[in-house]
C-alpha cells in the first residue's frame, strides 16, 4: 500500500521510489492504471470538446495536458507552442510542469523528454500526481485529508451495509459492494441492494459501473473482469474511480443546500407577491363597488307616488341590512391583510408594498368615506320626499273634496240665472223672484271662502311640484271661470229684478225668512259634514288630543244648531198652516230657496251620523300615537344603554392597546376574549335593528327621549368591531416580529413604555417630532449622519447630543428613519412601525449576497446559470419561476441560454427591478 507525505512547507511530495518501484509490479496494474487515467482524463477534457485515445501519445506535444490542467485548476496556463518540432512539444510540457509545481507539487524523476518520449510509466506518473493534486488533496473529513479523508469517507458512507468492510483502496473492493453502497447511500432509488450477493461481484461491479455512468455522469474508468482477475486490483485506478464518487455526492448534497436556500427565499417571494395579487383584486373589488352605489345613492329623481318612494326606502333598507355590511367586513380584512403583508414583507428584509395608483389603504377610506357621505343624505332625502308626497296626498284629497262639493252646488246655476221667467210672472212671482235671487246672492257670497280655498290650496300643489298639477291647475281655472260668469250673471238678473220690482207687490216674508235662515244654515251643516269627513295627519300626542279638543268645541255647539234648526222648521210649518188656513194657490214649493225641511233634516241627520265616526277615528288615531310613543320610548330605552356601553368599549380596547399587562400572548388571549365578548353583544344590536324597524314602519321621524339614532348606532358598532380587530392584528404582528427578529419581553416592554410616553394624546401614533423625540430617549444617535448607529448612546454623549442640536435631529438620517416607519407619508408613526424598525436595528437577515452565492454554487461557479441546471436543482415552478423572471446574461463569458443570476438576486430585495 503506497504512503503519501508532505515536506516541511506542507507540499504533496510521493515517495521518490513509488514510479520506479512500480516498474517491477505486475503489468496488470499499468493495464488498470492506463484504462482508469485516461477515462478520467477524459471526463474533464470532454468539458473542453476533445479527448484522449491513448494517453502516452496524445500529450507528447503537451497540448492536451496544458488544456487538461486549464479545466481542472479553473486557471489560465501561459500561451502554448504551436510548432511541431521536438523543441516546441518539450517547451509546452514545461509549461504543463511548471503549473503543476506551482500548486505545490514537487515531481521526482518526471522530466518533460520522457512525456514527449512517450514513456508510459512517467506519463502515467504524471497523471496520478495531477490526479492527487486535484482530485483527491482537496479532501476532508474530520481532521483527515487526501487518501485518509476519502477513505474515511468511504468507511462512514458504507457502515451500514452488511458484507462491506473498506479497510483499504484495493481488494476491499473487489466484490463490488463497496461500489453499490456508496451509490445506495446517496440515491438508493437507483440499485435494489438488497437483490445483490457478495458471490456474484461481476454482477455487482458491472452493475455500480452502469449507474455511475447512467445516472451520476461518472465515465467507466475500471473492467470488472480485471478487478475480479486481478489479485490485488490497482490501487491508484481504484482511488482515482472512488474520488468521482466522492466529487459527485458531495457536489450534489452542496447543490441540494443551496437549492433549499434558494426555494425558501422563492417561496418566501411567491407568498408575498400572491398576497399582493389578492390585495389589489379586493381592493379592485371593494372600489369598483363602491364606485357603482355611490351614483345610486346620489339619484334625486323623485317618484309621484308614495308607493313608489316607499319601495325606494324599501331597496335603501336592503342596501343597509344586506349589502353593506359584508362590504364593511370587506374592507375591515382589506386593512388586516395590507398590515400583514407589510409585516410578512419586512419581516424577510423585502421592500414595502406599494399598492397601484388609487388603491391604497387611505384611498379607500376616502372612498368610503363618500359613500357614507352619499348615504346619510340619501336618507335624509327620502325621509323628506315621503313627507312631500304625504303632505301632497292629503292636499290634493281635499282639493278633490272641495272642488267636487263645489261643482255639484255650482250646478245648474247658470241655467237659472239666465231664465227670464221674471217677464211673464205675476207680482207676488215677481217678487218671489227677487227674494229668491237675494238668497242666491247671500249662498254665492258664502261659497266665496271655499272658492278662495280651492285656489289656495292648487297654489300650494303647484309650489310643491305635485306630480298632476296640470289637471289641478286646468279643473281649478273652470272652477274660477265659472265662478266669475255666475258673479256676471247674478249681477245681470239682480238688475233685471229689481228694474221689475216696481211693478210688484209684497212678497210673503215668512217665504223669504225661511230662505235666509235656511239657506245660511244649510250651508253650516255642509261645513260641518266636509269638517267631520275631511281627513288628518298628526304625528305626536298633542297633536291629536289638540284635534279632539276642537271636536268637543263643535260638539258643544250642536244644541244651539238643533234650537236653529227646529225655529227654521217651524217658520216652514207656520209657511204650510197659512196656506191651509187661507187656502193660498201655491205653486210648488218655496219660490225663494231650494232647500227645504227634508234635505235640511237628511242634513243634520248626516251631520249627527258623522259625529260619532269623527269620535271613533280620533280615538283610533289617539291609540297610535300612544303606541308610536311606547315605540319610541321602547327604542330609547335600549339605544341609551347601547350608545354608552359602545363608547366605552372603544375607551376600554384604546387602553388595552397602550398599556404594558403581561406578554404580547397575554395580551392577544385578553383581547380574543375581549372580541368574544363584543359579538356575544350583536344579539343586542340585532333587537335594536328590529325596534328601529317598527318605528320607520311606523313612519315615526323623531325621538324626543334620545340622542341616538339608529345610524349612531350602527356607525360605533362598526368601529368597534373594526378596532378590536385591528387590535388584535397589531398584538398578532408583534408576535411575529419578536419571534422572527427574536426581540425579548423586556425590550417590547421598554420599546411600548417609551411609545406610550411620547404617545400624549393616546391616539396609538406619533408625529413626526414625538417619534424623532423617542428615538432619542431610546440612545439613538442620529444628529451625525456619518457615525455608525449602535443603538445606545451614554450619558456625556445623550447630554452634548441634546445641547448640540437643540432636540433638533440631522435631517437627512431622521428622514431616512421615517422613510422606512412611515412608506406611505402620512406623517405619523404607528406601534408596529417602531416595533419593525427598532427589530431591524437589533437583528440580522438573510441578504442578496447570500442568495447570489447560494446560485453560483447551483451554476459550478459560473457567472452565469442554465436552464437545465435551474430545473435540476429546484422544483419544477420556482425553476420555471427563476427561468421566466431572469434576465439574459451579457458578460463575456457567455454562452447561448445563459441566464443572469446576479441581478434576480438583488432584484428580490428591491435593490433592482425584476
């Protein structure tokens, strides 16, 4: 067994007799040597494009040998001789000798003549000092190198392994075991050991030979049939094969290392950017949604009808009950993920995210913030619209009423005074005329109010742009022409009759008492009946007990109407005795009025009837009220416990939130329990929604016994649960912080307990001047932008600092501190902010230079990295994931295909775009 030594400056010296012992041994082993040195130089050359047929001719120009030094050292070697001659060929081994004496390696008896002679044991010398020095010095295990390390190796890897003892680098492998538990050891899915016997090591060998050559890229450098042939197989061709394998697994166990490192980074970023595309799509949501109600809410156009305004509110109470509130849980998780992903995104030392134009976190605020704007008044405005379209309703009832009253008496009127039954009538007809006419005249004269009325009332209609006004406004101008044309008329006949006057006689007064007292008095009784039909709208208990004092007041007046009504019939009924007692040829009835007993009696008979229904109506309407104040009182009672009990819950988290009780787990456990208490309470809301319901159906506009409404209500619970929910996010990313930066208890205490001091208003912020004060309560140094921040500052230091400056921080480094807190500019500090950047400050993460050497190990050191190589090492999607965001690599060395490594390193931490 050859032994290997080193000389006084720690360079690979082999003995100098080992070569010319060697030349002795059996030939058996050249055979072995040749065989196993050429394959492996091949396997590098192969690198470069060429090979070697046979190895003591194919470097006799030295050639070949310099360019096999140039792939395995990685270096340059100095410009070879191109001639033919003798001279030029021992000049490039030279060279080739030269390099190989430079790295530390002394040859003995090695001249160039005998390699450009061809003598095969030289060149065979040669080839395993190279072989030594590059392949098989550089290995360690444990404290061992070279021909022990990598025997050692072999021993640790096969130790499991039943019938395989390595104690040497020769006829330990001769059964072939050794070859096939190596490769099981490291890919045990490419041989079935268990299927192998130690008495078939032709089976054995040619099997390890055919995988290495398959799978792991190793050329076959050794024959089965001369290892088995062999006594004691070559020991330098079996070393030399054994290297490759140790090359290759250690090679791939580097690459397995730096593929992990790289997939945890990839992961880490594909997480990041998934949250970002669910942010901006929810966001996108959220707005687009917004953008289409908001238009809805601020559409004005009014309906003509209550039906239709009330089916609006109707669609509004939808919107409130069934459409925002998810919108709001919505948003509320909007400000929960951006907060993580933050958090997530310096957390692994990436940039802060920015989202697109126009979706921010304060745009979507803003947004809402219209909408609820849109959404108060939207209220409001059909609260008064409904209000409109009543008052309208009742107006146009009684305009009908009225007008419709008025017509009928209105009838038949023209054609009367426009008869001239006055030119053939006797006196006592003639002056039966004239009184009747004076009657009509005293009846024109009382229907002028409700003429003047009507008018009022089509102006009021007009004034409030009630819907139908042309049909108001065209039946009020027919009612006021003909009004006028029975004014012109009246006045015609009056002067006919009194022209005629002269020429008659009396006329019998009772007639004419009769007509003046009935006619004023049926006029009463139609007041009367129109008052006691004519509908009301009350929205309070007063005002409906001040309706029923004024029927009261007109109940009262009935006996003194009965006492006038029973004198006018008794002024009929002396009338009828007269004409029986004096047997007067009266033709038909009453020539001074149309009223007479029977419609006066129907009348007051009505007037009677529609008493009691006035009394029934204003009691039922007296019973509503009632229960529209037990409504509201109902409502009150409740909202006046909810509305405080809401405040101080939001008082109670606002503490929670500052105050320093226990770990950051306490905590979270006591505001968790804090949440389940809160929404153990929406039962209670719920019940409230139910009674504001009653009351709107109701159509119940104020509440005189609170100062909450149900959207108060509604607008603190939604904060409330907003805030505990952002609360508890908070607390959750501390959690995260600390653990990830592994901060102490007691320094998120101090950090909290300065936050809170310079946190005067208790807003769970600071401004830009009470964060640059914390900073400087905590030692920070920030006054001289040059000097190093180590986190501390002593006494003398903080003193001189504070008087130098005036509590006045260096700009550009406070700048920089808040660009980092506060990436969006809102000119405030947050908890979490501070926690981050004091974490940042204190801990160390993993950085681009680490990523950029974790892909030069991938790419054999190159500068640049392939594609295959991508997909060999890492998953399939992060290799597809690198492939499709790697820029093409420019640098001289290239090849086709080559992908730049180096600025998708820094690329994943912001320092470049990808």
């Amino acid at each position: 067994m050859d032994q290997d030594q080193y000389d006084g400056d720690g360079n690979y010296m082999p003995q100098e007799d080992d070569w010319d012992r060697d030349l002795l041994l059996d030939p058996a082993w050249e055979k072995q040597q040749r065989k196993t040195f050429t394959a492996w130089c091949n396997s590098h050359l192969r690198k470069a494009g060429t090979q070697i047929e046979n190895i003591e001719e194919d470097f006799r120009d030295g050639l070949k040998l310099m360019l096999l030094l140039e792939v395995i050292s990685g270096e340059r070697l100095a410009k070879p001789e191109r001639g033919k001659m003798r001279v030029h060929k021992i000049s490039n081994v030279n060279k080739a000798l030269d390099f190989i004496a430079s790295k530390g390696v002394k040859l003995v008896s090695i001249g160039a003549e005998e390699i450009v002679d061809g003598n095969a044991k030289m060149t065979l010398g040669m080839i395993w000092t190279i072989i030594l020095r590059f392949a098989i010095q550089d290995i360690s295990v444990e404290e061992t190198s070279a021909k022990e390390g990598l025997l050692l190796w072999c021993q640790r890897k096969t130790a499991p392994y039943k019938n395989v003892n390595i104690q040497n680098f020769h006829i330990s492998w001769k059964d072939g075991l050794g070859f096939c538990a190596l490769i099981h050891r490291h890919r045990p899915e490419l041989i079935d050991y268990g299927k192998l016997r130690k008495d078939d090591p032709m089976t054995n060998l040619n099997t390890a030979f055919d995988v290495a050559e398959k799978y792991l890229d190793i050329p076959k450098m050794l024959d089965a049939e001369d290892i088995i042939s062999t006594l004691r197989p070559d020991e330098k061709a079996v070393m030399t094969y054994v290297s490759c394998y140790y090359h290759a697994f250690s090679g791939k166990q580097k690459a397995e290392t730096a593929a992990n490192r790289i997939c945890k980074v990839l992961a880490v970023n594909q997480e990041n950017e998934q949250l970002m595309e669910d942010y901006e799509k929810l966001a996108t949501d959220l707005l687009e949604w917004i953008r289409r109600t908001i238009p809805w809410l601020e559409n004005r156009l009014p309906e003509n009808t209550m039906q239709a305004m009330q089916q609006k509110l109707e669609d509004f109470r939808d919107y409130r009950r069934l459409h925002k509130p998810p919108k709001v849980q919505e948003k509320c998780q909007l400000e929960i993920n951006f907060n993580t992903l933050q958090t997530k995104l310096r957390l692994s030392n990436r940039p802060a995210f920015m989202p697109s134009e126009g979706k921010m976190v304060s745009d979507i605020n803003n947004a809402w913030g219209n909408l609820e704007g849109a959404e108060k008044g939207y209220e409001e405005w059909l609260l008064n619209e409904i209000r409109r379209l009543e008052r309208l309703d009742h107006l146009a009832e009684k305009f009908r009423q009225k007008a419709a009253i008025h017509e009928a008496w209105t009838e038949g009127k023209e054609e009367m005074l426009q008869k001239r039954d006055y030119e053939t009538a006797s006196l006592s007809e003639i002056k039966a005329l004239l009184k009747k006419h004076e009657a009509f005249e005293s009846d024109l004269a009382a229907h002028q109010d409700r003429v003047e009325q009507i008018a009022a009332i089509a102006q009021e209609l007009n004034e409030l742009d009630y819907y139908d006004s042309p049909s108001v406004n065209a039946r009020c101008q027919r009612i006021c022409d003909q009004w006028d044309a029975l004014g012109a008329l009246t006045q015609k006949r009056s002067e006919a009759l009194q022209r005629t006057e002269k020429l008659l006689e009396t006329i019998d007064q009772l007639y004419l008492e009769f007509a003046k007292r009935a006619a004023p008095f049926n006029n009463w009784m139609e007041g009367a009946m129109e008052d006691l039909q004519d509908t009301f709208i009350v929205h309070t208990i007063e005002e409906i007990q001040g309706l029923s004092t004024a029927h009261e007041q007109f109940k009262a007046t009935l006996p003194e109407a009965d006492k006038e009504r029973q004198a006018i019939l008794g002024i009929h009924n002396e009338i009828a005795k007269i004409v029986q007692t004096y047997h007067v040829n009266m033709a038909g009835t009453n020539p001074y009025t149309t009223i007479n007993p029977q419609e006066i009696n129907a009348k007051w008979d009505k007037v009677r009837q529609l008493v009691p229904q006035r009394d029934q109506a204003l009691i039922e309407e007296h019973a509503r009220q009632q229960n529209n104040e037990r409504l509201r009182r109902q409502f009150a009672n409740q909202a006046n416990v909810i509305g405080p009990w809401i405040q101080t819950k939001m008082e109670e988290i606002g503490r929670i939130s500052i105050e320093m009780h226990g770990t950051l787990e306490d905590q979270l456990t006591h505001l968790r329990q804090y949440e389940k208490s809160i929404v153990n309470y929406k039962p209670k809301i719920d019940q409230l929604e139910g009674d504001h319901q009653l009351i709107q159906e109701a159509l119940i506009f104020d509440n005189k016994h609170t100062n909450y409404t149900m959207e108060h209500i509604r607008v603190g619970w939604e904060q409330l649960l907003t805030t505990i929910a952002r609360t508890i996010n908070e607390i959750e990313n501390q959690i995260l912080t600390r653990d990830a930066k592994g901060i102490s208890q007691e320094q998120l205490n101090e950090f909290r307990a300065s936050f809170n001091h310079f946190d005067r208003d208790h807003s769970g912020t600071l401004g830009a001047e009470e964060f640059k004060a914390c900073l400087i309560s905590l030692g920070f140094d920030i006054a001289n932008d040059a000097q190093k921040r180590s986190g501390i500052m002593d006494a003398e230091d903080f003193k001189t600092c504070l008087i130098s400056i005036g509590y006045n921080l260096g700009e550009n480094e406070f700048s920089r501190i808040m660009s980092i807190v506060d990436p969006n500019r809102m000119g405030i500090v947050t908890f979490q902010a501070f926690i981050d950047f004091m974490s940042r400050e204190t801990a160390d993460t993993d950085t681009a230079d680490q990523v950029m050497a974790s892909f030069k190990v991938l790419a054999g050191d190159k500068n640049y990295i392939l594609a295959d190589e991508l997909r060999r090492e890492l998953p399939p999607d992060q290799a597809e994931y690198c492939i499709a965001r790697m820029a093409p690599y420019t640098g001289p060395d290239g090849v086709p295909g080559a992908l730049d490594y180096m600025s998708f390193s820094t690329a994943l931490y912001g320092e470049s775009d990808l």
